[in-house]
C-alpha cells in the first residue's frame, strides 16, 4: 500500500473524499502503534519483575483514555431538556 497521494490525485478529491482518506489512514497508524505497543508488552511480560503493568499502563496512548462525560442528568434536567424539543 502507498504511503501518500500524488497532488493531482488530492486536487481531483472531493472534501469527503480526502476526509475518508484522512480518517482510513489514522485508523492505519493507530493499528500499527497497537501492534508496535503488543509485540513490546509480551517482550516485558517475559522479564523477570514480579509486579507488572497493564498494557495501557505500560504504554498508554491518548485513545486509550476514556471521555468524562460528567454526572447524569436529573429527572428535572432531562424534563426541562426534553421541553426544548417539544
């Protein structure tokens, strides 16, 4: 698989063309790293330390952590929210 886009590839794209493109590429990357970061694991998992890391722990990325999406709403939010719609 070729690593880029030739200019007049990227000039004959649409915006949604060169967001899919953007997109299938990061999700490449990302694979690889989660590759990169499992082959360097089992080498650790092989030493001889007696307390170990989880994965995440050992290695972490930044989509590993998960969004705070805060408290839930109240039943008086989620009646005054749905309001707004009615």
């Amino acid at each position: 698989m070729r690593a880029g886009l030739k200019p007049s590839e990227i000039e004959d794209m649409t915006w949604r063309d060169f967001s899919l493109f953007v997109h299938a590429y990061e999700l490449r990357e990302r694979g690889e790293w989660e590759r990169t970061r499992l082959l360097v694991y089992m080498q650790y998992m092989a030493t001889p330390e007696k307390t170990k890391k989880s994965i995440t722990k050992f290695m972490p990325f930044h989509w590993d952590k998960k969004e705070d999406r805060g408290a839930p709403l109240t039943e008086q939010e989620l009646q005054n929210a749905l309001k707004l719609f009615s």
